[in-house]
C-alpha cells in the first residue's frame, strides 16, 4: 500500500531530543510529498481525536527545546484490545495510513498490538532517557540525561568536600541502570547501587571510612532510583541506625528529564526521524530505528523489547576500583 499521510505520536516518558525526532519526521515527510498528522498526548490523544495537521513552521524554533511539543502520556486503555480496535477506526477515518511512535519499551509494546492485530503499519523511534531498549546501543534522551546528572553531582561534590559529608545521590532510571553507571563512573563516585541490588551496608560503611582514613573529605554514592523513588532513604536510615554514618540524600528526580537535548540527541534523532520516513514510504514496517556500531538503522519491532542483557557489574567495579 502507498502511504500518503502519517500520524506521529510521543508516548510514555518525556525525554529530550523527542522534539527533534518529531521535526525530522514533519519535515522529511513533507519533503517526501506526504502529511503529518499530530496525535497529541500519546495513545490517549490518540483515542480522544487529539489531531493536528503539521506543516514546516509548526516544528520550527523546536530543535532546541526539551520535552515533547506533542506532550505524552501513559494510557491504560491501550492494553485492552478493543480500545486498539477503536483506534484503528479513528486513524482509518482520519485518513492516517501509518504511526511513527517515539517512546519506550512500552510505547512500543502498544505499537507491536496494533501492528499484531491489525497490520496497521507502524515504525518506532527510541525516546527514553534510560537507554534499555534491546537491539540498539542508544535511546534519544540518554546522553542529556546523563549529562544533567554529572553537571548535578559535580555541584553536590563541591558541596560535600566543603563540609566533608557522604551524598547518597539517587538518580532517575526506573530499573535500567545506565544511568547510574554512565553517571558514577563519569562523576568519580564512590560506589554505585543498582536498581536491583541488595544494598550492602557493611561494605558502603567499610569503603566510606577507608575512604575518610586516607583524608577523603567527601563520598558520592550514586543509587539507582529502581522500581520505587526515593530507596535512597531506607539506606539513609540503616546507615545512620546500624553503622554510626550520616548520609545526605539528593534525589535528582525529573530534573534529569528536561533541558536542552545534547548533540548526540539532536544528531541522532534527526537521523532517525528522517529514516522512519523513508522506512514507510519504501514499505518497511513495522520497524524500529536504531542504533548498532555507531550506525542508525532499522530493525524489525519484535526484536526490540527490554533490555536485560548487560553486565553492569563489571562497570560497578571499575567506579570501585577508580576510587579506591
Ligand atoms: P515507555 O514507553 O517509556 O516504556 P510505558 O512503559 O509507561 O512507557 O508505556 C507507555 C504506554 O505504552 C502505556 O501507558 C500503554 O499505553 C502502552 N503499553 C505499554 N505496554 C503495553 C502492552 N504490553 N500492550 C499494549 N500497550 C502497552
């Protein structure tokens, strides 16, 4: 089938870069001789008729900006099989002939469902600070993301070294530990906890008063947020009851979601944004734009679920080791 208007749509967390996917995608496509619909706030919008037609100027001034011009949401419904059914109906008689979704894992379980059930032709951009899409190194949002963590913990280190104190700094991620791992390692951290791990208190008080014994002034540990925001408290208290240590606690929170997208997210959503156009005008769907040995390619959607598979323990390690 020949696609003539395409609907574009963020879903599921914000995360910066989003925006430049999205006028990659408006203007590749009018390029292309096609119309942009956008579907404001995710699969929601899209099944409360939240349209708007796009054209060049409505993705100018953008490139620049954090969040999503299209806003985003998490919608429920979109589990059930007869609200896809009903957005099928919505997009057919809106005239959109194909889905471009930026999002995460999630975002693109929903699009797998209406492509399962429907054949209706969908192509997945990843928009995610956490990075945990398997099959592609990287997911837009990911480099600010980190960014903005180390330009935190660099201002929490001055603050520590001038009272000599030990930060338990919690970082966003959900239960992706990328984060976590590309922020310690990058911020000299003295330990690093992963979304999973069964906190050793013993050896965090061990390391933090070799530390302070060879004239440490400061400690930094990083904590991945995990399922739950706000663990780093529960550590807080068991160090303080059990081993005598004050920690303070800094929780970035969505601070880390906003800001001005880096240039790695601005070139690779770009990137991206133009190749899930081509990908539906030469009938190749339903794809993911990805990521692999420093290339942006297409892979088939099914092969892109959570990623699971990294060794971050090893990464652990070396933020030990650097620190020691
Ligand atoms: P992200 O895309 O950032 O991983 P979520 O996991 O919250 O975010 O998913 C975003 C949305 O994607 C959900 O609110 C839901 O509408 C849809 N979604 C997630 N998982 C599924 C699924 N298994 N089947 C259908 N839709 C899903």
């Amino acid at each position: 089938m020949s696609i003539k208007t395409i609907g574009i749509l963020c879903s599921g967390g914000d995360a910066p870069g989003m925006n430049c996917a999205i006028r990659a995608v408006v203007r590749s496509a009018i390029f292309q001789k096609l119309k942009v619909v956008g579907i404001k706030r995710g699969y929601a919008g899209l099944l409360r008729g939240e349209f708007m037609d796009m054209n060049l100027s409505s993705v100018g001034n953008i490139i620049q900006r954090g969040g999503t011009i299209l806003q985003t949401s998490r919608c429920p419904e979109w589990m059930k099989p007869e609200y896809r059914q009903t957005a099928v109906n919505i997009l057919k008689h809106q005239g959109i002939d194909a889905l471009v979704v930026i999002g995460g894992d999630g975002s693109f379980n929903g699009a797998k469902a209406l492509w399962d059930e429907h054949q209706f032709p969908v192509v997945g951009i990843p928009g995610t600070i956490d990075n945990d899409i398997s099959n592609t190194d990287y997911t837009i949002g990911f480099d600010t993301a980190v960014q903005t963590g180390i330009e935190a913990v660099d201002r929490i280190r001055d603050t520590a070294h001038s009272h000599a104190r030990t930060f338990l700094v919690e970082v966003m991620g959900r239960n992706s530990a990328a984060i976590a791992i590309k922020v310690g390692v990058c911020t000299g951290a003295e330990n690093i906890l992963l979304p999973h791990d069964k906190v050793n208190h013993q050896k965090l008080a061990d390391d933090i008063q070799r530390g302070m014994s060879r004239g440490k002034d400061s400690s930094i540990i990083i904590v991945a947020e995990g399922p739950t925001a706000g663990r780093s408290y529960d550590i807080q208290h068991v160090m303080k009851d059990m081993h005598h240590l004050d920690a303070h606690v800094c929780i970035l929170g969505h601070i880390q979601r906003g800001g001005s997208p880096s240039s790695n997210d601005r070139f690779i959503a770009s990137e991206m944004g133009n190749m899930a156009v081509t990908a539906l005008v030469e009938g190749k769907f339903p794809m993911v734009t990805v990521v692999q040995n420093g290339k942006v390619l297409l892979t088939d959607l099914k092969n892109c679920t959570t990623k699971s598979d990294l060794n971050f323990a090893d990464y652990q390690k070396l933020a030990e080791t650097l620190s020691i």
